[in-house]
C-alpha cells in the first residue's frame, strides 16, 4: 500500500480537520506543505486545477475534499470507526452543517482585525493584502457575514453546540467520536488561533471541555515530504483503486467531463471519467509531471459536465 501524504498548510482548518482524524486513527503520514495562495504549480499537476486545501495522496489517487476524504481515510483505518452506527446519520447533517454554516460564520468572525494578527502573525502588509486578493478570487463575488453579522450567528451555533452536550456525553453524538466532531472542532481550533476574539467561546463551558477531548487526539506520526518527491510518487505508480462507473448515472465510462465545485473556487477539472457513483466521481488525467493520476471527487458539492468546460 501507499504511504497517505497529506497536502496541507499549518493555518488551513480543514487541513486541522483531517490531521485529527489521522491522529484519531493513530496513522503514520507524509507531510507535503503547499502555498497559502497561487500560484500552485505542484498543486495542479496533481489535482488538474482543483486549488482547495487539503488534499489526500495516494500513490497516483489524488483525493479531494475533506468529505471524501474522511471516507477514504476510514476505509484504510476502520478501527477506531470514523461513522460508528450508534451517532446515527445525524453525524452526517451535523458534519455537513459545520463545513459549510459554522465555518462560514467561525472564519469572518475571526478575520476581523483584532483576530488579524494573530492569524497572520509577524507576515508583512504586502504578503496580508495577496492573501486577501487570492481569497476574494476564490469567492467569486459570494456575500459574506460582517463582523457584527457573524458574531451573531456563532454565538447561536456555539449555544447549540453546548446543548448537544449538555447531558454529559463526551462528544457530539455520544461516547464516541464522529465525524460531525472533527468537522466542528476545526472552527474552534481556528477562532482558538485568535486569543482575542476566542472570548467568544468563554461562556461555553462544555464546548471547551469537548474541544479539548478532539485535540487531545494529535495528529498521528508525520514527517515530511518534499512537493517533487510526492510528483515522483504519482508518476512511478502503477496502479490505482479498483473503480467502476454506475450504470444509469447519466454518463458514460471514458467520457470527457469536467468536475467543479458548486460553491466557491469553481476551478474545473477535466479528465477522462473512470468512476462514478452516487458519492463519488473520479477522472483520469496526464500530467507532463505527475504522469497518470486519477482525480476523486465527492458527488455532494460538485457538478460534472460532459467535455470541458467552455
């Protein structure tokens, strides 16, 4: 089997997200640190233009979004359960609910400029202002929470939050973690990043007490790897995981399609389709770099057209 090599940033909270999760498992991992913005060069040559952080390496398998990355994860690692049967498919709405709503709220509200230079640290104007200009590409005009708005709104979710816990269990959907936990407590490590604005979480007592059991996890044993050596790893792969496209899917196996996420950094890929299901579609592209790489996406979240992209 191939080692996970995990492309990621130390600031990026759905990196956070998948390094609880390889800690929860206990896993071993290589490390590939990518660019905070474009241009990313390595980045493309395996994803074909998907620009979102992280994503999951294996051998010439290229997984992207955390969703699916988490199953993936979970199916190399079974033991301790990712989706233990008792937390039920509210995990699953509670997960899904957390990448979308509270970080949406968590990330402005921490962006705000007491929170700033704790986020940014020692970085100077010029590097802040880049940032601030790859990210509004990123959105494409997409509205967000003001401060005032955002503040607002997560002391609602965090209230929730605190009374999912408030019969004592030890995490969100019971005795054992979940998913729905992970996807939570990445918000919460990035508002934590900014000790001003983090006396939000204050009054929350529970919620900081569960957050800490999610930390407590780590995040594995890693090391890292450079960007070529994960290029070299791809194009000296053979084989990739077994897939089939489903019949009835509206798209045939080895048609020209292009995936693109429906939200927000709608960069298309294009490839050859291998792979398709109702959670999943994957495409086979070449890549002058990383040679033949099959290119995984979820299903939620994303939208595939036949041929590229006009």
């Amino acid at each position: 089997m191939h080692d996970l090599i995990l492309h990621h940033y130390a600031g990026s909270p759905f990196s956070e997200k998948v390094r609880l999760i390889l800690g929860f498992k206990q896993l071993a991992w290589k490390s590939v640190t990518v660019p905070v913005i474009l241009p990313k060069p390595d980045v493309v040559a395996l994803t074909g233009g998907y620009r979102r952080t992280p994503f999951l390496q294996i051998g010439a398998d290229i997984y992207c979004d955390t969703a699916l990355m988490c199953r993936v994860i979970d199916r190399l690692a079974p033991t301790p359960p990712l989706f233990p049967q008792g937390a039920g498919g509210v995990q699953h709405m509670l997960a899904q609910w957390a990448d979308n709503a509270l970080f949406w709220t968590a990330v402005p509200y921490t962006m705000q400029p007491a929170g700033l230079p704790h986020i940014f640290g020692k970085a100077p104007p010029e590097v802040i202002k880049a940032f601030g200009a790859d990210r509004a590409a990123m959105m494409g005009g997409t509205r967000r929470a003001s401060v005032a708005d955002a503040g607002a709104q997560l002391r609602t979710y965090l209230a929730w939050l605190e009374q999912q816990l408030a019969d004592g269990r030890r995490f969100l959907c019971g005795e054992a973690a979940c998913i729905a936990d992970f996807s939570v407590a990445q918000s919460l490590w990035y508002i934590r990043r900014a000790p001003p604005v983090a006396t939000v979480l204050q009054p929350f007592g529970r919620l900081l007490d569960w957050v800490e059991r999610v930390q407590a996890f780590g995040h594995g044993t890693h090391e890292p790897l450079a960007a070529s050596d994960a290029l070299g790893i791809a194009r000296a792969a053979t084989t990739t995981a077994a897939l089939t496209v489903a019949a009835q899917q509206g798209f045939e196996a080895g048609a020209e399609v292009s995936v693109t996420p429906t939200d927000y950094a709608q960069d298309p890929v294009t490839g050859r389709l291998v792979g398709l299901s109702d959670d999943e579609v994957a495409i086979e592209r070449h890549d002058e770099r990383a040679g033949r790489v099959v290119v995984h996406f979820p299903r939620i979240g994303y939208q595939i057209r036949q041929g590229s992209p006009s």
